[in-house]
C-alpha cells in the first residue's frame, strides 16, 4: 500500500509540472504524427530537466513500480521510470542489483520507444553495466529490426568513448553504415564525432575508409567539428 503510494505521488510530482502548450511542441517535436516514427505517443510537457530532478526525489522507488511507471502510454512517465534506472545504476548497488536493472531495461525495449528515452539512458544502464563483460549483447541489439533497439547498441558506447575505449563504437559505427533510418545515421555520426572529439586521427582513420559510402547524415554529423578546410574535403571527395 505504501509502494503505491509512492508511485502515485511520482505520478503526481511529474504531472504537476505539465504544460499543454510544451505538450503540443513536443508532440510535434517528436514525431507523433499518423505515419511518423512516434505515431500515439502521448506528451504532457514536461521538460527533461524536470524530470530529472523528479527522478532524483524518487531514485528509490521500488523496481517493481519503476517498471509499472515504465509501461506508461505517457512519454514523459517513461522517461521518469528510465532516469530512475540510470540513477540507480549510478549509486553503489551490488552487481546482481546492477544486473537486475540492466535485464529489466532490455526486457522493456517495446517502451523505450524514442530517440531521447535512449540517448538520455543507455549509456548509463546498458553501456556502464557491460563496460567490464562481454559486449555480445550490444551486437545482437545492433542486429534487431527495431528501431530503438538499434540506436541503443550505438548509443550504448557512449559510456566506452568517455573511458577513452572506441574499440565497440568503430566496429557497430560499421555494422550500421547501410541502416536505412535518419535517426540511425545521427546516433552513428554522433558517435563517430565524440570519438573524435578525444581522439580525432582513430575517428579520420575510420572515416578514410567509409566517408564514400556514408549516408550523408551520418558523415555530416561525424564531422561537424571539424575546421571548415577539412569538413569540405569530405563532402567534396564522396
């Protein structure tokens, strides 16, 4: 009865916090429309640094209610229940709570279910849960006919590239040269950038090899930093 309660007043602090004009924004934002990546997802305009404080007040919150607030049809409840894992996973839990979290993320794909519910968690849950195991798992999720399942195996890597480890990201960044989606090609290119970022001859390396065949999405946002000089050499030479 308690636990209930504390998942109701969850709901409550975040719904407190709506805003129908931003939901209407959002909505148009993220694709809801009939046809479109994110066709019925329902907004209430509630921002993420919002739900992040949220989050914070309600990092304990049993995961077996995070998990009711994860099967949400309310993006930002989803988004709530996903920032609650990752601050989990930031705390000193025990590895078999750490490994409980990460089962339980990649048990509920179906309702990550848009670009910034992964970009905002997978490198805190799936990459910082595997930074010391088997990569396995991220190659299998590259493989998936889903969408976001997809961007998460990238996205993911994050968490390796900060460590200064780009072994994982070049070989996926490979793996998904020939995805046909927009939003894979920008997680990829983003990816590629923040490799660069850190260490821009491995990302060149990578790019002398792939630049011609890059969608242009992909290659645009992999060298958006780059000085002007250079960034036209690539466009130009496809």
């Amino acid at each position: 009865m308690i636990d209930s309660f504390l998942l109701e007043q969850a709901k409550q602090a975040l719904h407190s916090h709506a805003n129908p004009e931003d939901a209407l924004f959002l909505q148009r934002f993220f694709k809801t429309g009939p046809g479109e990546y994110a066709e019925g997802d329902i907004f209430i305009g509630v921002r993420v640094p919002m739900t992040r404080k949220i989050a914070r007040q309600f990092k304990d919150l049993p995961l077996d209610l995070t998990v009711k607030l994860l099967r949400s049809s309310v993006h930002e409840e989803r988004l709530l229940a996903l920032v609650i894992l990752t601050e989990r996973m930031k705390k000193k839990e025990s590895e078999a709570d750490k490994k409980e979290i990460y089962k339980l993320y990649l048990s509920h794909t179906e309702w990550i279910n848009n670009w910034d519910l992964v970009d905002v968690t997978a490198e805190h849950v799936v990459g910082r849960y595997l930074y010391d195991k088997p990569r396995q798992p991220l190659y299998n999720l590259a493989a998936s006919k889903d969408l976001w399942e997809r961007r998460i195996s990238i996205i993911s890597t994050f968490y390796f590239i900060r460590k200064g480890d780009f072994e994982d990201t070049l070989r996926l960044a490979e793996l998904h040269l020939e995805d046909s989606h927009d939003l894979m090609h920008k997680a990829v290119g983003w990816m590629l950038r923040e490799v660069g970022k850190r260490d821009q001859p491995t990302e060149e390396d990578f790019l002398r090899k792939h630049y011609r065949v890059m969608p242009r999405t992909m290659l645009r946002y992999a060298i958006e930093r780059f000085p002007e000089e250079l960034r036209q050499g690539y466009s130009r030479n496809r």
